[in-house]
C-alpha cells in the first residue's frame, strides 16, 4: 500500500526530505511549489506548481488527492502558507508536521543588529553612503529604493527586473550553496561595509556570515516572523522518522 504524502516545498530541506522518502517505497510523495522559480531546480519527484488558493483551496486538494500526510517545508519566511498549511490540517484532520531549520545565532566576532523587516533594516544603514550586500529575495527588494545614498549588492536565482530605482547596484545571478571563499571573494570584490539578510538559517546560505564575521562588517538580519505553529522538527532525518511512524499506524489501522 503506497499512501499519498504532500510536501509544502521550495527550500533544499523540501528536495532532500522528498528523495529520502521516495525511496521508501510505501508512500506516493508530490512535491508542492509556489512557482516563484522560473527553471526551479530538479526535485526529483513529481511535482505540482502553483498557488492552492488559500487554506480552504489546500484543504480542498488534501480531499481530493487523498492525501495520508502533510509537511510544510517551506522557507521559515514564507508564513502565508504556514498558516494555510495549519488550517487545511485542522479542517481535514491531515495529520501536519513542519520541518523547519533552525535559526542562526550570533557567535563571538559577529556584529549584528536584529530587526524586524527589510524596511526597518534599510532604515538602521543610516543617511550616510555605504556599500551593502542585500542577501535577499527578489520579492522583498522594494524597501532598498528609500536608500538611494547606498550602493547595492543584489544576489538573486533570476533577475531582478525591472532594475531597483537606485543609482548605484551590481546584480549577481546565483544559487545556493554558497562556499565560503567565493563569500569571501564577493565582499572584498565589491568592497561591501554592510551585509543586509533574512534569519533563513541552514548551510547553504551561511558562509556569507562567516565571510561578515572576518571581515568584522555589520550584520543587519531580519527576525524570523511568528512560527504558524502545530507539531515540528529542525531535520530532514526527524521528518522522516515522523513519517514512518504515522504510516506504520496507519498500516496498522488498515
Ligand atoms: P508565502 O508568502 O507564505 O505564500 C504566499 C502564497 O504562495 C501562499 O498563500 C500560496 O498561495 C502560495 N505558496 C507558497 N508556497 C507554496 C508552495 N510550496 N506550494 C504551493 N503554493 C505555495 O510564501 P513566499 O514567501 O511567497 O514563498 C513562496 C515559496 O518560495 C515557498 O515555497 C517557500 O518555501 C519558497 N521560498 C521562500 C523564501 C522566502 O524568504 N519567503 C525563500 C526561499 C524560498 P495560495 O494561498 O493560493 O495557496
């Protein structure tokens, strides 16, 4: 008996978790995307693309498709469909666990200054002229044309068009992971004083804060929002092990 699992994806913890429970050979895993990627990167499993149209709209396809088990993987910024994901289960008694990496946290050497939003972030740089890497995502890039004093570093998947309305900006096309010496390269390539990026936590994206750290620059890092709440673990491994168990009782209960 093979049962239908959904997973809520978009981040690399999604695609590990989808492999690593497609080769159990008793559940029929579909991995969900927002379809914000243009060419997103292979999963693995088959895939479905797009907006449920909101909770009721997931609870509505968790129904149809019969799905046995929901896992939100989904970014820890990405609090809209954590929501959806925590109604849909209520409303269809879909057991839910979301996987969740944990949140980086300051060591010695770092100087960050924790904020709320981009917006709040921009607004801690100061008026003064600075050189700032915006580790961000494409969608969240409005603020910075408050900052027109700064030069800009963006990093992004795909391009960022059209062009920040901001005098001075370099634009990096690139996907993670991110080794540290090319982190390195970057912030000394374009002199960067000022590193600006979310609370993503994970490996793939953290040598920039190794990079920051030995460089002694200025970390403004944005707070992670409210966790949407319900059952959750911080690895691939305890998702799995989560599934194995509910699918034994469910086998159980067959
Ligand atoms: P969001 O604000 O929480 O979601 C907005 C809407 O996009 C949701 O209400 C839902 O539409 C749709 N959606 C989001 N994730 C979806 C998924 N995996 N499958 C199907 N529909 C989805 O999310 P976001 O910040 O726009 O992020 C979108 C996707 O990009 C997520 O899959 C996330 O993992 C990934 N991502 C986000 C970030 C980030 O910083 N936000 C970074 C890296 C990757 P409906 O209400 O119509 O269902």
């Amino acid at each position: 008996m093979s049962l239908p699992v959904l997973i809520l994806g978009g981040t690399t913890e999604a695609r590990a978790l989808a492999g690593r429970l497609a080769e159990r050979g008793d559940c029929a895993v579909t991995l969900s995307l927002a379809g914000r990627t243009r060419a997103p990167a292979a999963q693995g499993v088959p895939v479905r693309v797009g907006g449920f149209g909101g909770a009721g709209g997931l609870a509505a396809h968790l129904r149809s498709s019969d799905t046995a088990l929901l896992i939100d993987a989904t970014h820890p910024f990405a609090a809209q469909i954590s929501r959806n994901a925590v109604e849909a289960a209520a409303a269809t008694g879909v057991p839910l666990l979301a996987l969740r990496r944990p949140a980086w946290e300051a060591v010695a050497g770092d100087r960050w200054f924790e904020v709320e939003s981009v917006a709040e972030a921009v607004g801690g740089l100061g008026q003064a002229p600075r050189r700032v890497f915006a580790a961000l995502g494409r969608q969240e890039l409005e603020p910075i044309e408050d900052a027109p004093q700064h030069f800009w570093l963006v990093r992004s998947v795909d391009p960022v068009e059209p062009k920040l309305r901001v005098p001075d900006a370099a634009y990096v096309l690139d996907r993670g992971p991110f080794p540290l010496d090319a982190e390195r390269l970057l912030l000394r390539e374009h002199r960067i004083d000022a590193v600006l990026c979310k609370n993503s936590g994970g490996t793939a994206s953290a040598a920039k804060l190794q990079a920051a750290r030995e460089l002694s620059l200025p970390v403004f890092m944005v707070r992670r929002p409210t966790s949407a709440g319900g059952e959750a673990v911080g690895s691939v491994g305890e998702a799995v092990a989560w599934v194995g168990q509910r699918l034994a009782s469910a086998k159980r209960g067959a």
